[in-house]
C-alpha cells in the first residue's frame, strides 16, 4: 500500500491543486438557460456547489460539466418556464471546506431561495487521505478517517437542509479517477465504494435527501470518459453523469407529467403544489 499512496501522491499533485476558499472568491456561475417564453409555468433557482465536478473541470465545451446539462433537461418540462443556475463549484473543496463556505452570504441566500440542489462532495477528502499519508497508507487508516469524513458530510447536510427546509437535495457520489492509470489496483475501487456509502448513509438519515451513484459509469464501459488530465471527466463522462441526475429526478418529482419543486417563483394553476 505504501507504493500505491505514492503514486496516488503524484497524480493527485498534477490533477488539481487546490486553493484555501476565501469570501472574496465566492462568486457564483448564474446562468438561465432558456432565452424566453411569453408565458413561463414556474421559474426555478437551481443551486449546484460542491468540487471540480460541479465547476465541471474537463468538460470542453462550455455547458459547465453536468450542471447546465440538468438545467436544461428540467428546463424541457412543459410544466417549468425558467431555471436559473448559480453554480458554485470550487476546484480541490473538501467537507471541512464546504462547511465553512454554507456561512458566506452569497452561497446562504442562494440556498435558501434554492427550489432544488445538487452537491458534489468527498473525492477531495478522500485524496487528501493519500497525500497525508502517502509514505504508509492501509486500509485501516482509510477506514478511520471515513469515519470522520461521514461526521463532516453530516454537518455539511444539516446545515444545509436547516437554510433551506424544503428543496430536494442531491448528493452526488464520486468515482475512481484512476480507472485509466491504475486499473490493475482494485484496492482503489473498494475505498471508493466504501467512502460512496457513507455519502449514501448519510442522504438517507434527511428527508428529501437523495444520493446518487456515479461510479458504475464509469466501470461499466471500455470507453475513455475521463478528460486529458487523465483524473476530471471528459464531456462524455459529464453527459452521462447529467443523464443519470436527470432521469433520477424526473423519477422522484415527476406526477402526473408535472415537476414538482420546493418554492417556484410563480405556480399556475396546473403546477402540482
């Protein structure tokens, strides 16, 4: 194990640096990503923040990774008019890190006008696991410091869901980056799902929590959905996680072929309330 934390040193080093967060960064990405309708049925604030997946690193094209790809699958439904994003994703954010951001005030008020919001959280505590400790890593000290990562992921929850009581929140899992690189270390692949179900057991302790797993996109196929950093997905990688988020919200608020959100701006008659 010690070899491998090694490696898993270098590449994490030359994959994403990240930067202490500070107020002065924290502004968010908005984006509406319908230009106009005479009538519109229900504007929606969609809130996305976490790491680099939601900044959406590696994506070339400029659809921001999965989250303006959402935003315009929402956007389809007959019954939203439309959906504003501000997205605030930050390259290298960890829990302890996420934590502290939920208290600037920026990112609390777009919460709490937030009708629905997506997270993504915990690669980077996990890769900071294999930097702290490169020189002697097992699997014990993974599981050890899993356990507090599921303490801080808690925090991170509560908090949000107390600044905003009722929009559906969407955990994100994270998959293993060196699927190209390191496909022979299966090791990597257990800590990873072992770390994801963590994030899955702590979206079932909150109502209107829910996880979502992305790992199994990218294991399950032989085609490259990582971008030229070999660490971030490629905008394949982003489709395909988009197109996962996606259906796994039109299957919890969907009824009646209506969206249903926490707060729109503006129900008519034939939104479901």
């Amino acid at each position: 194990m010690k070899k491998i934390g090694l490696i898993f040193l270098i590449l994490f080093l030359s994959a994403c640096s990240a930067s202490p967060p500070t107020q002065n960064e924290e502004e968010s990405k908005e984006v509406s990503t319908k230009q106009g309708k005479d009538i519109f049925p229900a504007n929606v604030n969609m809130v996305a923040i976490g790491d680099s997946l939601t900044k959406g690193v590696g994506d070339s094209t400029k659809e921001e990774g999965y989250v303006t790809r959402v935003a315009s699958e929402i956007e389809k439904q007959p019954s939203v008019g439309k959906v504003k994003v501000s997205n605030f994703g930050k390259t290298g954010n960890r829990t302890d890190q996420l934590l502290k951001r939920l208290d600037y005030k920026n990112i609390k008020s777009s919460l709490e006008d937030a009708d629905i919001i997506f997270v993504t959280i915990g690669g980077n505590d996990m890769m900071k696991v294999m930097r702290d400790h490169y020189d002697n890593i097992t699997f014990q000290t993974y599981n050890k410091e899993q356990r507090k990562y599921e303490k801080r992921l808690q925090k991170v929850m509560k908090k949000m869901r107390s600044i905003n009581e009722d929009a559906p929140i969407y955990l994100i899992g994270f998959y293993n980056p060196f699927l190209n690189t390191l496909s022979d270390l299966k090791e990597i692949d257990t800590v990873v799902e072992e770390w994801n179900s963590s994030s899955e057991r702590v979206a079932s302790q909150y109502e209107g929590i829910t996880y979502i797993e992305v790992a199994d996109i990218f294991t399950s196929t032989n085609e490259n959905l990582l971008s030229n950093d070999y660490f971030h997905p490629n905008t394949k990688g982003y489709k395909l996680i988009a197109d996962r988020i996606s259906e796994r919200v039109f299957l919890e608020n969907i009824d009646d072929e209506k969206m249903v959100f926490a707060n729109p701006t503006y129900r008519g008659e034939d939104i479901a309330g």
